[in-house]
C-alpha cells in the first residue's frame, strides 16, 4: 500500500521537534484508521522517565529489534516521529511527504514500523514520520530515537512530575479537571487569557504557555519583555515572550503568567490557538482520562 496517499491533516511539535518551546501544524501523516496499540496487562503499568529542563519527558522502550531506545513523549505530536538515523538501522523503506511548518516547510519520511513497545503499550504495524532528531539530540545532549505521540499513548495515563513515573490505567480522581475540547490524537482543552477564550493543544513536549500570533489571532497587543529564538527540524524562528494578567483553566487561577507568542505563516489554518505546557502552569501531576474524556490535575 502506497503510503503517501493516505495523507491526514495533523499538529506536529515544534518545540520538541526543537526542543521545545512550540508546536506547528503540518499536513501530512499516514492515516490511522484503528487502534495500533494495545497495553498488556501482565506488565507493569509504571513506567520510569528522565525529567530534564523541567518539563521534557525521556523514557526508554524498543524499536523493532533495537532495545534501549530513548523515545521522547510528546501529548502534541501524532503520528509518532522516528530518526531518520534509527531508520535506517532498521531498514524502513517508505515514501516522501512535505510537513508545512510555521517558519518553513520540510520533507520527511513516512513508513510502517514492524513494533514498538514502550511499557505495556505494544503497537504493531505503526505509521510514523521519519525526520533527522539530531538538532534535539544536540540540544539535549543525549539521543533521541523517536518522539511518541497519541497515536501510541491511546490509553489512559497518568504523568507524575515529582516522582518521575508515567502510570497507566485508570486516572485517580484529582484536585482540578476539565473537559476535553477534543481528542485523541490531539486533546484540546479550553482556557481563558486576559478574559479572551482560547483553545490550546495540550503538549508535555511544550516549555510553557504558547499563543499563536497572526491576522486570526488577537494577542499581538500584549506588552513585549523580549525576543528568543529558537529551532526545529525546518530552521529557526522567533518567539516573542509577554506576561499575561489573568490565566484561568477550570479552577484553576494563576495571575503574572509568562507566555510566548509565534507568528503563524497567513496559509497556516489552526484548530488551536496555542500550546499549553504543563509544567509552567504550576501543575506537578497531570492524569489524561480518554474513558471519560477529561483532563486533571494537582
């Protein structure tokens, strides 16, 4: 099967495919037309992960034959991304596809991965997108040999920031909650900024709070602290760094929040205004509830 023409929009990760700080949409993925993962109950449902910058979330698990992998997991990518390096140890074959990026566009790969297992989630004949990880791996400063998604991560689970573990399973019930805005692959939530409505893509790949910032977009009168740069698998670009008054999602209430703003290409079309990092909100625990479609957290 020709996979090149099963070509589905998507939202892939800026600032973990940069490490992150943003997420930009492209428009290109092998479609997904069932569950590709399944978790096996007899293992361990807690799962082990390097926290570094605060926020990025390292754990390991296998590809193909290739044990010990360092995969990074990204809430705000699907389908899943593999390095163009590791595929090439594996011997993917497959097809080009263009990704259209907020600062450029750039070509990557699409194929079939025979198997990955990270934890109890083994997912089999998986579509992924091959793209060279190195400018992350260089940020970092260690390997990474693929960035996991939704499309992978299809059950519920729990990330706990302070004892660095991802628990599988059922969600416990915890202080604060919100419905999703939309789901798997992508969950959206819905929050208020400076009394402006805003639906954000929730990314444990993003550093912190992003607002989209364009013709379709109102946020460009927020006072200016300064200008960063920073990179993605495309080049580079420029986010703008504001403090937002008022922030409030559910019950959630915080006052003098740091946000950053990113200029959208006039062709990009968004079904989110932004990312929402979670960390930088204060949040130490976080519980993705795909049964009953709800977001929580303390």
């Amino acid at each position: 099967m020709n996979a090149a023409r099963h070509l589905q929009r998507f939202a892939l990760s800026l600032a973990v495919v940069s490490v992150l700080a943003a997420n930009s949409p492209g428009w290109a993925c092998p479609a997904v037309t069932g569950p590709v993962a399944n978790v096996d109950d007899s293992k361990s449902s807690d799962l082990p992960f390097q926290l570094l910058r605060g926020y990025v979330i390292v754990v390991e698990g296998s590809l193909g034959d290739l044990k010990s992998c360092h995969f990074l997991i990204d809430t705000g990518s699907s389908p899943t991304i593999l390095d163009a390096a590791v595929a090439r140890q594996l011997r993917l074959g497959g097809h080009r596809a263009e990704l259209f990026l907020l600062n450029h566009d750039v070509n990557v790969g699409t194929s079939l991965l025979s198997t990955l297992v990270l934890g109890p989630i083994r997912a089999r004949s998986l579509p992924v997108l091959i793209a060279d990880l190195s400018p992350i791996q260089k940020d970092l400063g260690m390997p990474i040999d693929a960035i996991i998604g939704l499309d992978v991560l299809q059950t519920s689970f729990v990330i706990d920031y302070q004892s660095r573990h991802i628990t599988f399973g059922p969600s416990p019930s915890l202080v604060h909650s919100i419905p999703f805005e939309s789901g798997s692959p992508f969950v959206t939530v819905s929050m208020r900024v400076d009394g402006e409505a805003v639906r954000l893509l929730v990314d444990t790949g993003a550093s912190g709070l992003l607002l989209f910032h364009g013709e379709h977009y109102h946020f460009s009168a927020l006072p200016l602290m300064r200008v960063q740069t920073s990179t993605n698998i495309a080049g580079t670009f420029d986010r703008e760094q504001v403090e937002l008054s008022d922030v409030r999602l559910g019950s959630l209430h915080r006052q003098k929040q740091t946000a950053y703003l990113v200029r959208t290409k006039e062709q990009a079309a968004h079904d989110f205004d932004g990312l929402m990092g979670i960390p930088a909100l204060g949040i130490k625990q976080v519980a993705f509830d795909f049964e009953r479609g709800m977001l929580s957290w303390k």
